[in-house]
C-alpha cells in the first residue's frame, strides 16, 4: 500500500498509508476533518518536512498499519532521518524528561521530573 500526504480544512497535514482505492477518503487525526489528498508533486516537492516527533509516531500496533512491512520501513527511514536531524538542531527532541503528573491543571502543562510543582491554589481564604 502507497502512502499518500493529506491535508485538512483546518490546515492539519499528514500521511496515511491507504489501499489506492480508498486514497481519497481520509480524516485528519488531529481533529477528525475531511482531508484532501495532496498531488504527489507536491508531497515531493513541497516543505521540507522534519519527520514525526518521537510524540508523533505511531504508539500502536493498528497505528503502522498492522505492522505492515512496507510502512514500518518507511517509518524506520523516517526516524533514522529524524534522528540524525535531531543531532544537529537538539531543540527538535523536545523535552525527554519524564511525566510525571499530566491530569487535573498538569492537562495543559505536564509536570515533568524536574519540574517544581506550582503550589496548589489555597483551600479557604487566608486569615490575619
Ligand atoms: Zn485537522
């Protein structure tokens, strides 16, 4: 199966691997919107694309296509191109350290090992 570069209504960019028949029917991972395939020209010829983050990839089994072979390649290709990347623009790995706290007011900013935690908001008002 090809993979095909897919963009959606709201701007979000990314790739499916998809039977040919059913190229043209996609929704965007990131918020579900109808996609519209990219011509091949210019998934080629178009911005020069990082890769996908470490966050990015496929965390699933079901998200490499059922381990296809031919996309695990190309994911395999894309990281190694990523890694060396990430060599030489460090700020493109993000931060490695661990979550630690990531529900409740961690949602937006996830606390990570490291971090000091706000101080949580005061339970009754202060007394003199
Ligand atoms: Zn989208």
């Amino acid at each position: 199966m090809p993979t095909y570069d897919y963009r959606c209504a709201e701007g979000h960019r990314y790739e499916r691997l998809v039977p040919i028949r059913d190229r043209d029917l996609s929704s965007c991972p990131a918020c579900g919107a109808a996609g519209t395939r990219l011509p091949a020209a210019a998934a080629i010829g178009g911005v020069a694309s990082a890769g996908l983050s470490r966050e990015q990839m496929p965390q699933t089994w079901k998200g490499t296509g059922g381990a296809n072979p031919e996309y695990v390649r190309h994911l395999r290709r894309q990281w190694d191109g990523r890694q060396r990347l990430e060599e030489k623009y460090p700020e493109l790995a993000g931060d490695r350290r661990p979550v630690v706290a990531h529900e409740g007011r961690y949602h937006d900013a996830p606390l990570r090992a490291g971090d000091v935690p706000a101080p949580a908001a005061p339970a009754s008002p202060a007394e003199d």
